[in-house]
C-alpha cells in the first residue's frame, strides 16, 4: 500500500472542520496571544490544591539540584538527612548532605561500568544496537533509588561542608561533555586493542588506567572526596557536638538510621508486557559493578497507594518517582489531572489511559521527589505533599502539591520499607528479574 500525501481536497475539508465551531476562533486568539497554559487553567483546581494536611512530616528546608539531573540523589540524600537531623536533635535547619560526594562516586562507578560494558561487547560491531546505545551517552547525571543504595553502602555519605557543591554541580553541561569523550575515546582504545589480538589480560590492565585518568579528570570538576572529616553541630538543648575524624562511611553507619537494605522499588507499569507480580529489570542497568541486579517489583497502583500512606503515617518521607511535566504547574507547584481545561479549550479529546501512553511512550519516569504529607479524608487520599529539589522560588518554599488522581496517572515508582510490606508482597520481590530491553519504558534514569 502506497503512502498518500497531503491533497488540497484534504486540506479544505480540515479548513471546513476547524471554521464550523465558532468557538475555535475565540480560543484560537486567546492561546495564540497568551499561551495555552494561562488559557486553559483551571481555577477550580488551585483552589482545591491547598497545602492542609491530616498527616504531614516536618523535614526541613527545600535544597536545589539547579541545571543537573540530580533529582534522584537528592531525594534519596533528603530521607537520609532528615533522619540524621531528627534523630541527633539538630538545630541547624540547613543541616544538608554534601551531594558533590555522591556524584563523584557516581561518575565514577559509571565510568568504570561503562568500560566493563565495552569489555562485555567487544566483539560485536559498532553498529551493533547494543553497543551503538551504549555510545551514544556513555554515563549521565540521572540516576535512581536502587543507584544511590549501591553508592552510599560502598562509600558512606558527608557533610555538605565536607565537600560543597562546584560549578560542575550547579550546570553539568560541561563535565559531562568531556567524561563522556574521553569514555568514548578508551572505548576505542580497548576496541583497537582486541582487534590487534592483545590478551584479555592486557585489556583489563588498560581499562585500569582509563580509570586513573577518569578520576583525575572528575577531580578537577569537582574536587577529590574526604578520606575523614569533623562532625560538628549543635542540638536543641544548645549543646555543641564534634566527632573528629571520622570516614565518610563510618559516619553513615553511625548516624543514620535510614539504610536501603531495608527498601524496595516498587513500580507500577500496568502494560500488557509486565504482569503484576513480578520482577523486572534492565540490560546494562545500573552503576556499582556488582552481583546483585537492580530490579523493581511491579504491583498495582493502590498498593502504591496504601504503602506510601502507611511509611508516612510512620513518621517516614517516601521517595517516588514520576513524569512531573504533565498535568503540572512550575510556578504554582501543583499537579492535578484538572489543571488544565485543554479539551475545552482546544475543542478535541484526550482519551488515553495510563497503559496507552506507557505503550506508546507518550510518558516516563522524568524526576524523583519525595512525599512527605497526605490529607485523608475518611482514611481516603485526596492531595499529597511532596519535597521538591527545585530551589524555594515555586511552590509553597518549594515544596509541592499533588491530587490523587494525579497520583494515579503519573506516579510510576515508590521506595517502600520493608517493614510496611506484607509477606506475600515480599515474596514476589525475591523473584529472579525478568530481564527487560537496555531502551524500555521502565528504564529512564531519574
């Protein structure tokens, strides 16, 4: 069948479609002077989405990924934080982790991944889809909850203080740019090698010098990480506290009560393609090479629900993950399925359920948060509050609100403790992964 192209029969029936509504027009000037999204808010909506709670925690002060891909390390830093800060009684209300320490062992774990990868497929050719993807980005900022476990139960967590954010930290356009050269670049000097009929042996020897430069080169970005430092703050009560030298990794064994042993990603995909029940992860996934697979259990959107309800009812923020930029407002810090009147305005439907847009990508997991407070009405949700990493300039100082009908649609992964999990649930998180494709919708790192 032949493709057909666009015939000026079909173009006067579209004319005669769009000019039978007299309405279009009146909408058509409005969005075209001033947008769709003033147009078409709805104020119903703001007015509903007010920041009252029945159950809320107090955790403090918004911080600011700024132009990164850091949202994942943040949320996660924000629940360790929160519990080292209630927990010792601090007074400091700035009180934060140094999220430059994460990232470094971040970029570089990935780097070393990214080799071991090349290793793993150096036989096929470039323009294998493996290795082609693997190419393409090489490592990046985005990450996840599973992630950040592997690196803070290898290399511990510090102060902001130890090691404060750099410009790399605050825009990493550059530092990325160049480690993913240079990642290229000892990806073909480990391909050349191999193709030169060098030793296995003389391969992974090489690899280990990329990497002695890989961290030379993050260093320069973002300094070398603290072997020790002073724990140093003061309480409630006005006492000065100081623990002196101490390892990065000792101080997250010491004072931190929130340890990812004690987690599982629990995900909802309701696609055709992952039934319930089951557990699913991604070729290539990952950044601390290891032998335990980054994997998710995917169950049905209520026991989402109901985990989230119950860990913070228990005092606990939970971190989520979701595709923040649909049905959601910036400025206002609201996301609400009735945000916007775009049928009205538009004068067309929009009829996809969650499962269509995941099978015809038309949404993803695009950011981490964390929740930290829900309004039950008759023990049933109807709005959520959530800890952004934006800065303190949207939302309510930066914290936002969500509807619960939102929470349905756009809400793909929460990080629940294991001890709000029933037996059963737990059961089927012991499940082998099903293995999934290195580009599936599951996969996006954020």
């Amino acid at each position: 069948m032949g493709k057909k192209p666009i015939t000026a029969d079909i173009i006067d029936k579209c004319s005669e479609y769009y000019r039978s509504d007299k309405n279009n027009k009146v909408y058509s000037d409005a969005v075209m002077r001033n947008g769709l999204v003033e147009v078409s808010l709805n104020h119903d909506s703001i007015k509903n989405m007010h920041f009252d709670f029945s159950d809320e925690i107090e955790v403090g002060r918004v911080t600011a990924q700024k132009k990164t891909a850091r949202c994942w390390m943040f949320a996660a830093l924000n629940t360790v934080r929160y519990s080292i800060s209630h927990s010792l009684k601090m007074k400091e209300v700035d009180f934060q982790l140094s999220q430059n320490y994460i990232y470094f062992w971040d970029k570089f774990e990935k780097s070393n991944l990214f080799l071991e990868n090349i290793i793993e497929t150096i036989d096929r050719e470039l323009s294998d889809h493996e290795v082609a993807g693997l190419l393409k980005e090489p490592q990046s900022d985005c990450g996840q909850w599973d992630m950040f476990a592997k690196l803070i139960e290898k290399y511990g967590v510090a102060p902001l203080y130890a090691m404060p954010e750099t410009q790399s930290c605050t825009d990493s356009k550059i530092i990325n740019e160049i480690v993913n050269e240079k990642l290229r670049q000892g990806a073909k000097e480990l391909r050349d090698m191999h193709r030169s009929g060098k030793p296995l042996k003389e391969i992974e020897d090489h690899k280990e010098y990329i990497l002695m430069d890989m961290y030379n080169i993050i260093c320069h970005f973002l300094g070398e990480p603290p072997d020790k430092f002073d724990f140093e703050y003061r309480d409630l009560d006005g006492v000065f506290h100081r623990d002196k030298d101490i390892t990065p990794l000792e101080f997250y064994h010491k004072y931190s009560k929130v340890k990812p042993i004690d987690y599982i990603s629990i995900i909802n995909f309701p696609t055709d393609d992952k039934p319930f029940g089951n557990t699913y992860s991604l070729k290539y996934l990952g950044n601390v090479v290891d032998d335990e697979p980054i994997k998710y259990l995917n169950l049905d959107i209520e026991v989402l629900r109901q985990l989230t309800i119950a860990q913070i009812k228990d005092g606990e923020q939970v971190v989520f993950g979701c595709d923040v930029g649909k049905m959601s407002h910036r400025g206002l810090g609201i996301l609400d399925i009735n945000l916007y009147n775009y049928e009205a305005v538009l004068n067309t439907k929009f009829n996809m359920t969650k499962k269509d847009r995941l099978m015809y990508r038309g949404t993803s997991l695009t950011h981490v948060m964390t929740f930290t407070g829900v309004n039950l009405v008759d023990g049933k949700p109807n709005r959520w509050k959530i800890q952004n990493s934006w800065g303190e300039a949207e939302g309510k100082k930066g914290f936002y609100i969500m509807s619960d009908r939102w929470f349905d649609e756009y809400v793909f992964k929460v990080i629940i403790n294991k001890k709000h999990i029933s037996n059963e649930i737990l059961k089927q998180y012991e499940k082998a992964p099903i293995i999934l494709s290195p580009w599936d919708q599951v996969g996006p790192l954020f």
